[in-house]
C-alpha cells in the first residue's frame, strides 16, 4: 500500500457538498481514507479570474493502485460529479489532483508527480501540511513547509472548517 496526498477542490454549487461526495467516492474505489484536511476557501489562480472562490483540502490515502490507475479513477469520479472540461482553469464541480505519491516522481504527458504547481499553491501547501508539517519535496528533499510563507504573500487562504465526517 502506498501512501498518497490528493488535493480536492470545488468552486460550483454546493461546494462543501462536492467535496463530501468525492470523498465519499473515492472511499467505495480501492482507496482507504486516512485523513483530511481542514477546509480552505481561496481565490481561483490562473488565467480565468472572474469565477466563485474555491474550498479547497488535501485526503492522507492508503491505495495498491498504480499511478496512473488512481489517476484514471480520480477522472472518473470527475465525471460521475459532472465536471466538463470546457475552459482551461476554469470553474469546476470538482477536481481532484494528485500531488504526492510516497516517493515516486514522475513526468508523464497526462500526470506529473509530484503536482508541479504544489510548491507555489497556498491553497495545496497550508492543507497538505496540517496533515504533515515535516512533508519533504521527494525531488529536491527539502520541507514543503519552506514554500508556504512565500505561496501565502502572493495567494490569501482562510481556514473554513473541518468536515463533518469523512
């Protein structure tokens, strides 16, 4: 079993809702649900400024799935929610990213482990380290925790709330 970080974000609808039923989702597929984060509220990044903020936290997960199959299911579960792709960064029903999986690094077309835009994200950082502070950066070994300061200066994050149940 491997341990793996996912980031999950929502910024349609009921967000709150979204990210319960993901969770929920991904605890009927091949995953067992360790911990999640609290909850973050954060401003959309990107080229598409003009859509609802996100809440956004990271699920702790024990899978034997592969990368790429994990990968696969978190896009299913996408599209079971009803997320189109239709604008690039734009607003979603949810998302759900992959940031780290153990130690494993790689640079696929469709998947980049660990998530390249993870270290410059205050909406992935402050999450992910409540679970894990001391988390290490697997391509270079340093502590996510040095990028935080630095991804807060240039992105406001707030804490919301735990979920009621995961």
């Amino acid at each position: 079993m491997a341990t793996v970080y996912l980031g999950l974000g929502s910024n349609l609808g009921d967000r709150e809702k979204n990210l319960s039923t993901a969770i929920a989702l991904l605890g009927q597929s091949a995953i067992v649900i360790q911990r999640a984060s609290s909850i973050y509220q954060s401003a959309p990044v990107g080229p598409v400024a003009h859509q609802p903020d996100f809440y956004n936290l990271v699920l702790e997960i024990e899978t034997a799935l592969s990368p790429t199959v994990l990968l696969k299911c978190c896009q299913n579960i996408e599209e079971k929610m009803g997320r189109v792709r239709t604008t690039f960064k734009g607003p979603r029903i949810i998302d759900l990213d992959i940031l780290l999986f153990e130690n494993y690094a790689c640079n696929f077309q469709n998947l980049i482990i660990p998530h390249p835009e993870m270290t410059s994200r205050a909406f992935v950082l402050k999450p992910l380290l409540e679970l894990d502070p001391h988390l290490p950066d697997p391509r270079t070994g340093v502590s996510l925790a040095v990028h935080l300061d630095q991804a807060e200066m240039n992105q406001k994050i707030v804490r919301v709330k735990r979920l009621a149940a995961i």
